[in-house]
C-alpha cells in the first residue's frame, strides 16, 4: 500500500478542507480522468483498490496515473481507553483531496473501456467523483 517512506513528524493535526483545489485540477497525463466533486480523506486502501478495478477492466492495455498520494497520517485511539494521556497512534495514511481534484488518469484505451473503468473505480471511494475526458471537461457518467 501507498504511505510515506519518511515523515519529519510522525503525527498530525486534521487541518481543514476549505476552498476548491488550485493544483491538480487538469488531465495532464491520459485521454479520461476521474474527478473529485467534494472534500475528503482518501485512504491508501481506497486508492489500491480503485487502481486493481482499473487495471483489471483494462485488460493490460492502455496506462494509469495515480495523481494523489496519502502523505497525511491518521491516528486512532484504542477502543475502551480513558481519556488523557497523549494522541493515539498512526494507524494508516490519507490524502487530502479537494473538489476539482483529479485523482486518476487512464490513457491509451479506447472511451467505453477507459469510462467503465473508471465508473468501476468510483465505487472504492467514499467521496463523490466524476468522469471527465480531455476532449470535453465535462461529465460522462
């Protein structure tokens, strides 16, 4: 799974999700991408199961970007403790994804595979998405 080889600080604060995101806003990469519509954490989890649903629809043809990364550690504390005595430990990564964000890439397939893969991938996240294409930056599903 995704997570950092090397952190400064092993743990941080939640922070917040204000605002549309200015980078990574753009298909740079492939012909279809798929495109967060509202704020979130994506979990490393979420991100490896969306890549193995598109990599399977696909057939081993065409290629996918992966253009976020889960660099923010999320901490939990364990069930029945008292309160007090310090934050929990890091328990898995996420990235912090704005509205606007394109999340993956496929490209070198032809539109009805690239759009059932990625309408595949939708369903790993618990954010809502959708398909854009470079021709028209507009919603296909």
């Amino acid at each position: 799974m995704l997570m950092p080889k090397k952190t400064k600080y092993r743990k941080q604060m939640k922070g917040r999700m204000r605002g549309q995101a200015s980078r990574g806003n753009s298909l740079n990469f492939g012909d279809f991408g798929l495109q967060a519509t509202s704020c979130g954490w994506v979990t490393a989890r979420q991100i490896e199961a969306a890549r193995r649903t598109i990599v399977r629809e696909m057939k081993r043809r065409g290629k996918v970007w992966i253009r976020i990364f889960p660099a923010k550690p999320f901490t939990h504390k364990p069930p029945e403790t008292r309160m007090g005595s310090g934050k929990g430990n890091v328990e898995y990564y996420v990235a912090v994804v704005k509205p606007g964000r394109i999340m993956f890439e496929v490209g070198g397939l032809d539109a009805v595979t690239a759009i059932q893969a990625l309408k595949n991938a939708q369903y790993k996240f618990s954010i809502k998405t959708k398909i854009v294409s470079k021709d028209d930056a507009g919603e296909h599903a």
